[in-house]
C-alpha cells in the first residue's frame, strides 16, 4: 500500500524548518517506515480495548500544597536570551 | 586486573571492611576511564572533582562505621539522559549542548542519598532513539570488544563503560531495548524493570509510556542490588507503582527446579545468528538439565509489535520533544518571528534520527491518519498484552536472545532505519507490556562478540526473572573481559 | 433591528475559569496573580527536560462541585489528552487538556432573562492547565507591530476548567445573562475569583445565524477578547447583525475567529495560521485515568453550598418578589445570612430584604464597613423590622435606630431609646400637644375650616416639631382632623 505523505505540512506542525532534499529524504524514508507499520492494520483487535497506563493503575494525584518554586536567576541563565525576569523571543504574533 | 574489576558486590565488602576505600576504588576506575576513553569515547562528562568529593565523604562515612549502605562509595555512572543539577546533560543533541538542570532527577537523587559515587554521564543515542550510539551529537561510542564495532543502544556508553571498568554500575534507559541490547551486546547485564517500578521524574522523556531506568552491572547479584537502590514509589511521578516493592535480591540463588521456562518460539529463524541460536540453545538445554520445564511458546503477536512500536514510540516522541523550542533553554537559531526562530532551531538542533521519528509520530497523529496508525498500534499493543497473559498462565518466564545478532561493524546499519530497528525485535515487546527484563551474557561468537539471553518475566514479576537470570550466568560462566587495547587486561 | 427580523441566531459560549488553589494543576507552584514575571516556576511548570505532571486533587474536587452546579453527568473515567500546538507562552508546546471523556459532561444551567427562564445545556466541562503570559513590546504596544515578546511563566499550569454551551443561546441578552449567572455559580462555589479583568474569567463566542426554522445551522464565527459582560453582550449583538446583513447583501459567512474592538465597537477578523487547527490529541501517557467513584461523588456533593438558583426560588417561597429574591440571592454572604437568621428570628421577609438590599447595603457602603465586620444580628434586624411594623419608631428614625445599631450602640430598643426615638403614641401626650398648635395658628385653622384641606399637612408638621419628630404620625392626623371638625 503506497503511503501519500503531505512531509511539508507534517513538518509545519512539527516546526521544522527543513529543505525541499531534506523533506523528500524523509518524505521517502517515512513510506518505508509506515508501510512496514502498517502491518498493524493485519490484526484483528476487536476482542481488546486499549488501556491508558501499562498495568492499569489510576487516580495518582498529589495534595493542594505549594511547594518551593525555582530559583529564577538559576531558571533564566540557561535561557538564550533574558532581561528583566522574563525569557525574551523574537515577536510571536500568531492567535493562539 | 585492578579495584577497577571488582563487582559491587566484591568493593562493597573490601569497603565494609576497610580493605580499601572509596577514594582508591574511584581513583582506580577514573584511571581505567582516562586509558579507555581514548579509544571508547563512552562518557560525555566526567565529574573527577565531584567523584572524589563524594569519595572522600563516603570514607568518612565508612571510617565512622556509618555507611549509607551497600551503595556507599561504589562508582556509578549515569546515561546522559538523567538531568544532574548543575552538571551537563545533553541528552547526546546538540539542541541540548551546555545544558545545565536546575535539578536533580529522582535516580539521582536516591543514589546520591545512598552514597553512591557519580562518575559522569554516558553517551547514547541523540534522545535514546536508536540501536547503536551512533546516532550521538557528540561522536559514536565504540564496543570494548572490538572499537570498529557499535556498543548497541541506545544506552551504548553505559554499557561501554561497565564492560571496561570505567564504572562498576551504570544507569540506562530502555524504550524498546535500550539497556537490554547494549548489555548484550558488550558481554554485562542489563535489566529493564516493570513499567512504574523506577521513577522517571527527571529522565528526559524519549516516549513516556515504554522509558523506563534500569542498571547495568557485571553480575546478576549487583544487578538485583542496584535495582534495589533505585526502584521506589516517587510522588512526582503519575505512572509509579504505589504498592509493595520486593526484595529484588532475596530470589537469587534458589535455583530453577520446578520452575517453567517459555521459549519464545517467534524469537528464532530467519534474521538470527546460528552463533546466537546456537548458544541460546546450549542454555536452554543446561536450565532443562538443571531441573527447569522449558517448553515452546507461541506469542503470535510479537510479530506486529515492532510496527506498533515503530507507531506509538514516535508519537509519543513527537510531543515529548516538542519543548525544546529555542525559548527557554538550548539552542537557539534566530528568526524574524518565534515561529520561525523555533522552526529552524529544531532543524538545527536535532539530528536525522529524532527529526525522523518526530516527523512520523506527527504523521501518526495527525488528523485522518490517527485511527488507521496511533489509534490502531494502541489496539495491537493491548492484544499483545493479552497474548503474554495467556502465555503467562504457562510459564514463570519467557526466554529468548536479546539480539538477534552479536556488535555489528559501525556504518553497517546506520545509513537503513528499518534494517536498525530489527535490533530491537526481541527487547520491545516486553516495553509495550510494561514487563520486566533482563539480558544476561552467556558466550561468545566466532568473532569474540558477547552473546546476550534474555529474560522477561510478567508485570512485578523481577523475583522470579532474577532468579532464572542467577542461574543463567552460575550455567554460563562466562568470565571473559573485553581485552581493549591491552589496558583492562 | 428590522433588518434581523425572520433571522435566528444560535449561539454557544466557552468560558475558561481559572481555579484558585493554592498550588498549579500539575506541580507544587504557587497559584498567584500580579507577583514578579517567572518567580512562580518549578521544572514541570516551565517544561524543563524530564519534568513529569502530577495533578492536584482539588482541583479535580472542584471541577466536580463545577460540573454538579451545572446539573452535569460526572464521568466515573475521564482521562487527560495531550493537545499539540506550538505557542512561546504554552511551554510544553502541548497542553494537558481533556478530550473525548471530560470530568463532566451533559447539564443544564437555567437563566433569567426579562422575567422569563431560558435552559442553557451545557456540553461539557473540562479540567486543563493555563497557558503563560505573552507581552508584546514595540511600537505604541500594537501586536502587529512588535519588535519582541517577553514571556512570563508564573501563570503557566494554573489549573484552567473550561466550560463549553451547547448551542442553545439565541439572542445577545441571553449570552450576556448566562454568563453572569455561570459568574454567580462559580463565586458560590468559591472556587475562583472570576475576575474578569483579570482574566481569571474568559468567554469565547461561537455565533452563526440562519433563516428561522431552518434545519441547519449555519456558517460558525468564533468571537474572543471579551473582557466584561457589557462587552459580550455587545459583540454577540454587533456580530448576529453583521452575518445577517453580509449574506442578506448576497456575500457568505466565511469560518474564521474575529476579534473584538471594544473601542470601534467591531469584531475584525484575525490571521490564522495554517493547519492550526491539526492538534493531534492523545492520551497523555504521563498521567494515569481518574476515577470519581460513586462514594467521592457522594462527599463532593455533599459540600456544594446553596446555588444562586436554588437561593432566588427559596426567597421566593417566603413571599419575595422575582425581582427582590434576585437581588437578595447577589448580595454578600455575610448579610444573606443576616436575613436568615432574621427571618428564623420571625421578622417579616419582605420587610427584612428591603432592609439589607437597601440601606444595610447603603450604610456599609457609606462607610465602607465590610458586611463581616457589623455588628448588625438577625435578631436585631427582626426587632428592628417589628419596631417599625409597631409604630415604635417612625420609619424615618428607624434608619436612625440602625445607624446606632451599626456603630456598635446596641440592640435596636437600646439605641431608640438612647437615641430618644421611640414614638409617643400616648394620645393624651399628643392631644395636648395639637391644642398647642391649634392656639398658636389659628389662621391655618381658620383657612383649614375655609375649605383649604391641605393645610392640614403644615399643622401635622408643627405638631411633629412640638414633639421633636416623636408622635406617632398617624395618630396626629387623626386628632387635628377630629379637633379641627
């Protein structure tokens, strides 16, 4: 089964910034992949429903407790660009 | 032979008793570290002065017969993947590079808190995603039985460095194989604990619901030891296992009489080695003798999990990696907009591996395409838990080789992903289960190239595995070390 | 609005409502407004690599007690789904939502609006974290003309429910009035300031409009930035009258998100990126499914206070009109529960609202006196209204007797009598008094006795001044009428 794979838009949402080569490398390497992987598609799974959490655990929760928050200074050191307590980034304009 | 030789176990006992301390036995495997590293390039970072710092307290420690336990004073290393505070972790990418954690991850943390000494961080595959450590920002790690060979991997320096003696345990991480593989395939034990049982608070995410930390050692008994230190309910972690940890230890030594042993019969033929066939085999028929019932088991679906994972394991990825986004930490390459500034910092930062991976995971994912892919791995992984169930009403443990096929020779399967991915054939249904394993060396091939058996064992089920895995290495006896370039023999 | 007639709008409403917790939905950080950009952040917070969510029990209380005040089914399973997008102030670049099985889904919230009671369905209610906080710098603080962005993550991961309409809202007055009653629900229930200038209360409007009786909904239009009542009330009006008037003008409605110009008094249309839409949910495989069994449902139940609705109907009961129980169910907690405890006290409802709506409210405003911290008892509010319906004290000295009552002079009797208010009602006091009057005017009573009926009013004054405002008015009159005739 040929996969049609649209490697710019996938690559948009990825927000990776890649050439046209580099999109049709992986554009080809991505049909390999998924048509081996699409062997999934082979097994009837009607008898089973799939579980959120590999042995079935649920209600982990923690209390209503603040605890110490980092310090800053330490937090802003490893941003490439910082002034004034906040991270500073070139204009984000999109509605989110 | 020197401290740097010794099994935890063996240093732990010659630091109890004063026989030597922790000052020695590190300096003795940094100096091992400063002849292999040359030629294995297995740690990212090493941490001499924190290393002899922690040393020298442990010493203190032991000289006031208080030590913190079997732990205290013993090297460890850490896969570059688990953040250190203060110290750099990468993660081997160069969207990473310089990264220092404001934190400890929680590994860390009860290792430190047991005295164990942090010899440094070890290289992998860029985010641990691949088979091989070559797929590391930072330059390959060669195997200690042979430097024109892979390690494996992705936990390739851990593996490396507990081969060669430049650590006594080490740390790794295993998504589809990770520890298991690598383990395999430089000649130490590897073991991937039940999904929950180690926290994963502070390991940096590869794909959340397979990752999980386990140790490297040279033995069996060192491996129960270390899981013992670093298994524990963690309340920062959602997925940790709430209920009774066992005594990971207490199993080892009871022998396999009675005991049921499934040989996975999927995990052999075509794609195996005879070398690798051949020596699994001879265990197989050394356990029967021994008083285990080993008998052929079907799995059917082991087939397909290689797709699943290759399915969820990227999807999973694709958002995991998401954060680094040149904002607030790692690389950042400029552009007129955040959009554009994130775009090309994720271009520039992520090898071909990753940016692979996260292209299918957001393929897998995106609208039209979920419920043919995600949606239906998801389906194939919950019939695979059902066929280990069913399988598990027949047998205490499952068996298989680890790896088809013993180190192969570096740029052999770099250049083909799928071909890559058939290293993991046999480590990734267990992470798709969430059930522990563990790959034990039994031999050698013709080449000199360790031979790793595997065993797996159903959810909490690491007494039992450990036991079959001790009686493994008392049939195997193997006793060979890498003779890697005249310095560790 | 000719233009509208023969035209139904259908309108649904989002609101996001920030929970007050102590802590963030997923860490231990501090929940807190107006505090130094980025001193509120820990790892998880600020998607540090390895950081992992835990999520607060509360807040998962909280939604509950949301979604039971909104009439909602509460899912025993419901699980949290990662939704992708890449945005500078989402630090994950994905955030924890719900999707397919939300805490709470399927309720009602009824409405009042010009005296009738509109059913708003609620879809869902959904438990999420918020986003951080995006400054936009350059060029007079136009976004569009930014030079950068400084970002702020102390509000990243505060925990966020958003709550989704069903499309059951039809005109700019229902929209407006079942967003201030959501308002009223969620102060009731004290899980959030919802102050909507601070954002802490968000609304979103999906609006499209369709020919009445026309089976099919038409092209949907999402409204943001509405940041007060009047505003919302304003855009959904603009909004219903500009679709109308571009497909009556022979143009479409095309599917977009428009942006509110309070000041213009417009929506405009705002870029969107490609493919936005393209979220890829899955489970977030980090976090394991909640389970509200029927037993925590039962404890969760059992701490919702009174709801504005079930309060306005009581109210009701005891004798209020709509409007009086209405304005009575917004007042403060503190003089609610006055009015209670005077109403218990045997004090008359209607009297007793009228006073605390009224000038209770009026003195605390005047004063500035928070209503905790009078002194003001449902006793003495029930004697105070009993003074008044017993001709004690006359209804203008009544307000005297409360201002004594509120600056801490006593019970009501006290402060009357301290006061000297309390009204003489002897009618031998009072005869003596109008003879007084009677002698010292005898031209009123001459022009009274003339025919001029209305001078009555001035000798009732003079006798009221004779005894310092004291007699009882009522009996006044009746003596000056009988002595005059």
């Amino acid at each position: 089964m040929p996969i049609d794979i649209d490697i710019a838009h996938v690559a948009r949402l990825a927000r990776l910034a890649l050439t046209e080569e580099e999109l049709e490398g992986y554009r080809r390497q991505l049909g390999d992949i998924l048509e081996h992987a699409a062997h999934v598609q082979d097994l009837d799974t009607s008898s089973v429903t799939p579980t959120a959490h590999p042995l079935g655990f649920v209600n982990a929760f923690r209390d209503d407790e603040v605890c110490p928050s980092l310090e800053r200074a330490e937090v802003l050191a490893a941003a490439p660009e910082a002034r004034e307590g906040y991270f500073v980034v070139p204009p984000a304009l999109e509605g989110s | 032979m020197t401290a740097a030789d010794l099994t935890i176990t063996q240093a732990a006992a010659g630091l109890a008793s004063g026989e030597m301390t922790s000052t020695q036995l590190t300096e003795a495997v940094l100096d091992r570290a400063a002849m292999t590293e040359a030629v294995l390039h297995a740690y990212l970072t090493m941490d001499r002065d924190g290393a002899m710092a922690a040393a020298a307290e442990s010493d203190r420690r032991h000289a006031r017969k208080d030590p913190l336990g079997p732990l205290d004073g013993i090297p460890i290393a850490l896969k570059d993947n688990m953040c250190t505070h203060g110290v750099e972790t990468t993660a081997s990418s160069k969207i990473l590079a310089g990264y220092r954690p404001p934190y400890d991850a929680t590994v860390v943390e009860r290792l430190r808190s047991q005295g164990a000494v942090i010899t440094g961080k070890t290289n992998l595959d860029e985010f641990a995603m691949g088979s091989s450590t070559e797929n590391s920002a930072y330059g390959a790690t060669s195997n200690p039985w042979d430097p024109d060979r892979v390690p494996g991997g992705s936990s390739g320096g851990s593996a490396a460095v507990v081969a060669a003696g430049s650590a006594l345990g080490a740390l790794g991480s295993d998504t589809g194989g990770s520890i298991r593989q690598p383990a395999a395939l430089c000649g130490v034990v590897g073991m991937k604990p039940t999904y929950g049982l180690v926290s994963r608070f502070g390991l940096i995410a590869f794909a959340s619901s397979l990752d999980q930390i386990g140790p490297f050692t040279r033995t069996v008994t060192d491996s129960a030891l270390l899981l013992d230190a670093i298994a524990g309910f963690d309340p920062r972690d959602a997925t940790s296992f709430r209920g009774e940890y066992p005594n990971f230890s207490d199993a080892i030594g009871r022998g396999v009489q009675g005991l049921r042993i499934g040989v996975v019969k999927e995990f052999s033929g075509e794609g195996f080695e005879p070398a690798v066939e051949a020596a699994c085999s001879s265990m197989l028929d050394r356990l029967s003798a021994t008083g285990a019932d080993v008998v052929e088991v079907s799995v059917p679906t082991v087939d397909a999990a290689l797709s699943a994972y290759y399915l969820i394991a990227p999807a999973e990825c694709s958002a995991n990696l998401a954060r680094f986004d040149g904002i607030r930490y790692g690389l950042r390459v400029s552009g007129a907009t955040t959009e554009e500034m994130m775009a090309r910092s994720r271009a520039e930062g992520f090898g071909p591996e990753v940016t692979r991976r996260i292209l299918l995971g957001t393929y897998a994912l995106s609208a039209g395409y979920y419920d043919a892919f995600y949606g239906k791995a998801l389906e194939v992984r919950a019939l695979l838990q059902a066929d280990f169930a069913a399988a598990y009403e027949k047998v205490d443990v499952l068996v298989s080789p680890t790896s088809p096929f013993t180190a192969f020779k570096m740029g052999d399967k770099s250049q083909d992903p799928l071909a890559m991915y058939l290293c993991d054939i046999c480590t990734i249904p267990s992470n798709l289960a969430g059930h522990p394993g563990i790959s034990i060396p039994i031999g050698l091939d013709e080449s000199g190239l360790p031979i790793g058996f595997q065993v797996m064992a159903p959810a909490l089920g690491e007494p039992v595995m450990y036991r079959v895995a001790a009686e493994v290495e008392r049939l195997a006896t193997f006793d060979a070390r890498p003779e890697l370039a005249g310095v560790t023999a | 609005m000719s233009v509208l007639e023969g035209w139904e709008a259908v309108i649904g409403i989002e609101v996001h409502v920030e929970l007050l917790t102590q802590s963030k939905m997923f860490c231990g950080c501090k929940v807190g407004f107006g505090d130094e950009p980025n001193m509120n952040v820990c790892p998880t917070c600020l998607g540090l690599p390895g950081a992992l969510p835990v999520p607060n029990r509360t807040a998962i209380e909280w939604i509950s007690k949301i979604g039971m005040a909104l009439n909602c089914e509460i899912s025993e399973t419901s699980v949290f789904h990662r939704k992708n997008y890449f945005y500078a102030d989402l630090p994950k670049n994905y955030q924890i939502s719900q999707f397919d099985i939300p805490v709470c889904h399927d309720g009602f919230l009824d409405v009042a609006v010009d005296g009738d009671t509109v059913r708003i369905g609620i879809e869902r209610a959904h438990q999420e974290e918020d986003t951080g906080k995006s400054l936009h710098m350059g060029e007079g603080g136009r976004i569009h003309a930014a030079t950068e962005t400084l970002l702020d993550f102390n509000r990243s991961g505060v925990p966020l429910v958003e709550i989704v309409s069903k499309p059951d809202i039809r005109t700019a007055a229902q929209a407006r009035a079942y967003a201030q009653e959501l308002r009223n629900v969620i102060l009731e229930l004290d899980v959030s300031d919802a102050k909507l200038e601070e954002g802490s209360m968000r609304f979103d409007a999906n609006i499209s409009v369709r020919q009445e009786g026309a089976p099919e909904f038409g092209t949907k239009v999402e409204i943001k930035n509405m940041n007060s009542f009047r505003s919302l009330e304003r855009a959904v009006a603009y909004e219903i009258e500009r679709q109308v008037d571009e497909i009556t003008s022979g143009g479409t409605v095309i599917q977009e998100t428009r942006h509110w110009d309070e000041e213009a008094g417009v929506t405009h249309g705002m870029r969107t990126k490609e493919g936005s839409s393209d979220y890829r949910y899955f489970t977030e495989p980090d976090l394991v499914p909640i389970v509200i069994d029927a037993t925590w449902q039962a404890e969760i139940r059992q701490s919702l206070p009174e709801l504005p609705a079930e309060r306005r109907a009581r109210y009701a009961d005891l004798g209020l009109d709509p409007h009086l129980a209405g304005v009575l169910a917004g007042a403060d907690a503190d003089l609610r529960a006055v009015f209670d405890h005077a109403v218990d006290a045997g004090a008359d409802a209607k009297a007793a609202a009228i006073w605390i709506t009224g000038e209770v409210t009026a003195w605390l405003r005047r004063e500035d006196t928070a209503p905790g911290d009078s002194p003001l008892t449902g006793e003495w509010l029930a004697a105070l209204v009993a003074m008044v319906s017993d001709s004690k004290v006359s209804a203008s000295a009544a307000k005297d007797v409360l201002d004594g009552v509120m600056r801490g002079e006593g019970a009501p009797e006290a402060v009357a009598e301290g006061r000297d208010l309390i009204q003489i009602s002897d009618a031998g006091a009072i005869a003596a008094a109008v003879d007084e009057v009677l002698a010292a005017n005898p031209d009123a009573v001459e022009r009274y006795q003339a025919g001029e009926q209305k001078v009555v009013g001035f000798l009732v004054g003079q006798v009221m001044r004779a005894t310092q405002g004291k007699a009882e008015p009522k009996l006044v009159n009746e003596l000056l009428r009988e002595k005059l005739s």
